[in-house]
C-alpha cells in the first residue's frame, strides 16, 4: 500500500492512500468528533459533524469519508470548522426531543455529550418535532422513532454486519423514516432480535424492553420465591458500566449485588450451560455414528436460532434440539428444582441475567413452557442489571465477593467460555474427546476456536475419525456458512454459531461502549475466569452428574428430550 | 409449506386476470438479479398499475432483495405507487403564476366534484388527484393537467364539464 503524508493541524502524518482523514487525524493524535460514525460500520457521512477544513477545497470535508491525498492539509479546529459544526448539531437537536432525564441512554448519549463537548447552550432554530409511533410490538426491543438522529447506525449494522436486513429508510427529506417495511412491527418482520441496532444507536431510538419493574415487583412479593441464573457473559461486561476496567471479572460482586437486591437464590446458567454440553455432545455422537443429519449446529443463540427460521428452513433438522441453556434453566427450576425443595412452581419466579435481547423473545416463544408455566418469567439485560444496580444506590465495588447458590450455581470452565465465540465448540471438545477416546485431553485451550474472527475452522481426530469444526458469530459470517454448506463447498460435523460479533461478550444487551477493543477485554476475562477454575469440563460439574442420577437418567433419555430439547418453526424469508 | 400457501393466497387476486403470469414471465428473466430491482419495479407496476404488497413480496423473493430495501427504494421515488391509480390521473399546478391567478378555486372546486384531497384516488378509481410544483405553462395559468391534456385560463365553473370528458 502506498503511503503519503498528510498534515493535520501542522503535524506531519503518514498514511495509506485510502485511509479517511478520520484515520489519519486519529493517527495524529487528533480527535475529531463524530455521530454517525461507528468503529465497526463501513462510513457514511451523514452526520456533517466531523466537518473538517482542506487547504484549497471549496467546501468543508467530512473527515470519516474524505479520502487522503498526499501532501492534504487539513485544519480540524478552525473557526469555520467550529461554527460549522456547532451549526449542524444544533439542527439536529432543533428536531430532537430533548427528553434527556427520562431517556434510557441519558449520560450514554453521544448526542448529549456531543453537546456537552461543543459548548451548545441554545438551539437557535425551531425544528420540527415529529410525533411517529413508538414500536413496542416485540418482547425485545422498542424503537422510539422521535428520537432518531438518522445516521443510519442501526441500518448499517443489520444490514453490513447481520445480514438481517430488517431495517432501512423510507421516504425523503424531512418526510424520511427508519424501521422495519412500513406498517409493519419488529416483531412481525424479519427482524431477529439481536439487539445490535441498539448497541449501534447513538441515542435512545432503540433499546431493550425493560423487565427492571416486572422484576422488582417479584421481588418484593412475599408470596414469590424470585431466582435469577447468570449467562458467563455478563459477569466480565458490568465492569465497565460500572466506571472499572472493561473485561474484568466481577464473578463474586455480581453475586453478592444480586442478593443486596434481593433475589432468593442466586444460580448460574453455567450450570445449564454444563448440561447443554451432555445433551448436545451426546446428540453429536449420536449423528456422527448413525449417519447425520449433519452438520449439527448449536443452538444456543436465539437471534441465530430466529435468522435460520427466516433464511435457511431447509436446515432446521441440522439445528440441535438443545434448548438454550437459558431454558434448560427454566424449565428445570419449576421441576426438578420446585420438586426438591417443596416449593410450588406456580410462586417461582424464575429471572435471568443475559447479555441478549434476543433471550426476551426466546423466553416468550410459546413453546417454551415444558415445566407447565412459562419457564424464564424475565429476562434482564447486563443494561438492565446495572439499572437496578444504581436504582438501588449499592457500590458494587465495595461487595465482598459472595458465592452462588447450591445446586445450580455449581458450574466447570468449560461453561464459563460459552460467553465467547468459540466457547461451546471447545467445551464441547473437552468432553467429547474423553467421552469418545477414554484418554484425557492433552490440552484444555483450543487455540484454532478461540479469538475474534468472523469464521474459524478446525479439524480433530476422535479415534481416527477427522471431525471438522467451524466456529462463526455475527449473522453475516453465519450467512456465509450456511451458503458454504448449501453450495456443497464446506461439509463440516460441528457448527458454533452465535448471533452477534464475537458471541454473547458482544450481544445485544451488554453496556454500551463506543470503543473498539472492548469485546477483545471481556474475552480476556472470559478466559480468565476459565484458567482458574478447578473444573474446567463439563462432564466433571458434580451438581450435573447428580442431577442425572436423580432426576433425568442420561442424557438424551425421553425426561431429559421432554424438559430440555425443543423443535423449530420456519418462517417467512421476506 | 404453511408460508407458501399464505403466499400464494396474497396472490390469487392477481392469478385470475392473467397480470400473475406475466408477472411470473418478467421474475423469469431477472431473477436473483437485485440490480435489476428498478426496472422490474417499474415493469410490475406497468403490469398492475401500482405496487401491491403481494407483488412486492413476490419481487422480494424472486430478485433475493430484503423487503425493507425493496420498501425503501419504492417509497424514495414518487414514480412508485403503493395505492392503486384512477384511470385518469389530475396534476394540478401549484406554481407562481397559478397561485396568483387562482388555482386553489380550481383546487376547492375539483375536491367538491370527486369527493377525495390532493394526493387520493377515487373510490370507483376513476380519478386520482394530484398537485405538481409548476407543469411549465404559466401563460395559460391557472393550468390543469388531465393524463396528456392540458386545460388552462381555468375557472372553477368549467371543472364538471371538463371531468365528463373523463371515463
């Protein structure tokens, strides 16, 4: 690649051709603002507010599109420059509601601090407010169209990363909408739920349903016994929310927290997490010897559960059974749990902890109800905890660490790394390799699955036997797989597949951080958390052998089919 | 499959008159070709003379194109039509000069003889009734536009005559 030398603000700077003036002003040293512009989104200048002035150009440039040229001298801090923008913002804020107190992403708003950073003190120009209906069709998500700033951020990322392609704009100018097709509600659209958009979105046009006073209200029943399980992921995500280091983990706070708050029991979906790695594993080994289907492909994820319905219905008997770890949870908390500790189901009320959005819809899909009520009764978001964590004032950081619960919250390494991509590929690994060659495995940290690429593959001799293994997360990668498979071009055994990039550490529902090195910080914890544990397979979880001792037999048995298996529905494709 | 049938349900409105099949005969030729998606949208709409929800689900489909673009691209261009069309299309002008010479009494008075605003088409779809910025022929101001036909030096007492002339 050719580089050349840009001056930004007087300095010297080199670059590729074909990097943004963006890129090279970051390079430099200089920071220019942005709205539109997302890390992980191809540019679109739509924004004008990282406007910057280029010796000898006519008009400002937008510095997250403008490409390089050599010998460029850009001015980022000009008087122009600053007018220009200040102007800009305070045309998007003349047609914004300026709700701040009340929006879910109050002091997380690159909008509010947009006008923080640039000094806005009025908004000079009346605007127009526009009074478009809020969407609340879906269990996941709700989209307050009054609020967006139309920077196409959430468009970007369902369509460029997800492959969804739910959302897009309707009209023009002034009359411009974004959502699903008109008319047409998230939830009856193809929409997937992942909750990438509301990541994505700079504002509070997009975000979660919020189950915080369902929950408090459980809580503060006396009749219910309120039990929440923890999906791995979110233990290495409230960190950073909470003002800490991103990625580090808060395992033993997080529990201690849940209990301040008041929650009965506190378990981990770990623990389920053990028992889908029996189920599954064994399912495996069963296609494996008696001629398929194959590949199998997991099913943790209910955004690519949903996205398979919608676009590859043909593959659906390639999908494990396995529920979720979160339903298996559900499902065995309102009987083998209920059962045991004389509780009757009907005042459980079971709670979860997940980095997903898309886990809400799983948790409302009709056939989840093997335990005879509705197995997870709610779902909260990593977003969601912290909410309770800072309506109930509690400084997480003070809490001694605290343990969870018997018998769920017993849980082996191999469950922790479910909360990354590549996690359940190699859990799985740890104890199928025994289970099949009798021998131990020689080494518990499966490189070739591990780390952030869009689509892994790795080969592993079980007795002779090659089994290929693809490891894949975000849908667009998903999409890509798939179509290998269709195509005859891939015939792989095993499939990991998560919906969003880089697995549940970068779902729908964790803190929102504009930086870019986050999701790798919270793998890191992942991990972590993994290398210290005592168990690190998931058919040495003690609490999972027992509870196939007492209570379902042996994986796969018609009891462990009946609490902890489902089945799939296709769905229409447009 | 279930979703086929509804698919195919949506449809059968269209099957009968023949419009389906030719329909089927232009996916034929475009399909799984979304840059073709303008022309097979202009075409369909040729075809039906507007865009139905069917027909879009349909294209959709064929061309591999998502609903919500194939949604964004026939909402940005005003040639598309999600509502089906009167027979005759009314384009009245709103330019300077019409404005001046008083148009909005041409306006008031062809809303009082169809029964719909700017922008409706008629329930027996007879007529829909637009507004264009300025048609160009501000010397015969105020000027109303009938499919082809020009009327201009209007006044609103020769708009019922005009509109029988109009089937």
């Amino acid at each position: 690649m050719e580089i050349v030398t840009v001056k930004i603000d007087g300095h010297d700077v080199q670059v590729d051709r074909g990097a943004t003036i963006l890129d090279a002003a970051k390079l430099a040293g200089v920071k220019i603002p942005t709205l539109c512009h997302h890390p992980m989104l191809r540019p679109d200048g739509a924004c004008r507010i990282c406007v910057v002035e280029v010796a000898g150009a006519r008009n400002l440039a937008a510095a997250c599109v403008m490409p390089v040229a050599d010998k460029m001298v850009v001015n980022t801090n000009t008087p122009m420059v600053r007018q220009a923008r200040r102007v800009n913002l305070e045309l998007i804020l003349a047609n914004h509601p300026l709700a701040c107190p009340s929006c879910k992403r109050n002091l997380n708003c690159e909008l509010q601090q947009l006008a923080l950073d640039m000094g806005v003190s009025e908004i000079p120009y009346e605007g127009r407010k526009r009074e478009l209906e809020i969407d609340d069709s879906s269990p996941a998500l709700i989209r307050e169209p009054n609020k967006c700033i139309y920077c196409s951020r959430c468009v970007r990322v369902c369509s460029d990363v997800q492959s969804v392609d739910a959302l897009s704009f309707y009209r023009r100018g002034f009359d411009t909408e974004v959502g699903p097709p008109p008319g047409v509600g998230l939830m009856d659209s193809v929409c997937v739920q992942c909750g990438q958009c509301a990541v994505a979105c700079p504002v509070g046009a997009i975000y979660e349903r919020s189950a915080v006073d369902d929950v408090w209200q459980a809580i503060s029943d006396p009749k219910k016994h309120v039990i929440v399980q923890t999906a791995p992921a979110v233990q290495v995500s409230i960190a950073e929310a909470l003002g800490l280091e991103p990625g580090l983990p808060m395992t033993g706070k997080m529990a201690a927290a849940l209990r301040r708050l008041g929650f009965d029991k506190i378990f981990t979906t770990e623990f389920t997490a053990d028992l889908t790695i029996m189920e599954e594993g064994t399912e495996l080994l069963g296609r494996l010897n008696n001629g398929g289907p194959l590949p199998l492909i997991t099913s943790c994820s209910p955004g690519w559960i949903k996205f398979v319905e919608h676009n590859f219905p043909e593959f659906l008997e390639n999908l494990s059974t396995c529920k979720s770890p979160q339903q298996m949870f559900g499902a065995l908390a309102k009987t083998f749990y209920a059962e045991k500790h004389g509780i009757d189901p009907a005042n459980i009320y079971s709670v979860s902890l997940m980095p997903c959005t898309a886990k809400k819809f799983e948790a409302a899909r009709q056939e989840m109800n093997a335990s005879g009520y509705r197995d997870v009764d709610a779902v909260l978001t990593t977003r969601e905890l912290v909410r309770m964590i800072k309506e109930a004032s509690l400084d997480v950081s003070k809490l001694d660490d605290e343990e969870f619960d018997v018998p769920f919250g017993m849980l082996s390494g191999a469950a922790t790394i479910f909360g990354t991509t590549g996690g359940v590929a190699e859990a799985a690994l740890r104890t199928i390799y025994e289970l099949v060659t009798g021998e131990e495995i020689p080494t518990f940290e499966y490189e070739a699955v591990r780390g952030l690429d869009g689509i892994k593959e790795a080969t592993v001799k079980l007795n002779n036997v090659d089994v290929k293994i693809a490891v894949t997360s975000g849908l667009k990668n998903a999409r890509e797989v798939m179509n290998r498979i269709k195509s005859g071009e891939a015939d792989y055994h095993f499939i990991e597949i998560m919906g969003c990039p880089g697995g549940c550490i970068g779902g729908g529902g964790q803190p929102i951080n504009g930086g870019s090195d986050y999701r790798t910080k919270r793998a890191s914890g992942i991990y972590q958390i993994d290398a210290a544990s005592t168990i690190r397979k998931s058919h040495e979880n003690t609490a999972v052998k027992q509870l196939y001792k007492e209570y379902l037999g042996e994986p796969n048995s018609p009891k462990a089919h009946k609490l902890l298996h489902t089945h799939y529905t296709p769905r229409n494709r447009y | 499959m279930a979703l086929e049938q509804v698919k195919l349900e949506k449809c059968t409105e269209f099957i009968s008159d023949g419009m389906y099949h030719k329909l089927e005969a232009l996916l034929q030729k475009d399909k799984k070709s979304p840059e073709m998606l303008i022309f097979v949208l202009q075409q369909a709409q040729n075809i039906y003379g507007y865009l139905p929800e069917a027909v879009l689900l349909r294209i959709s489909e064929a061309l591999d194109v998502p609903k919500a673009k194939i949604y964004g691209v026939v909402t940005f261009y005003s040639q598309f039509h999600l509502k089906p069309r009167g027979r005759n299309v009314i384009r009245v002008c709103q330019g300077t000069a019409c404005h001046v010479r008083g148009v909005s009494r041409i306006v008031g008075k062809i809303k009082e003889e169809l029964g719909v605003d700017v922008g409706e088409t008629t329930e027996d779809l007879r007529f829909t009734f637009e507004s264009v910025a300025c048609i160009g022929a501000c010397g015969l101001a105020p000027v109303v536009m009938i499919n082809s036909d020009t009327h201009g030096r209007l006044t609103a007492d020769k708009v019922p005559l005009i509109l029988s002339l109009y089937e």
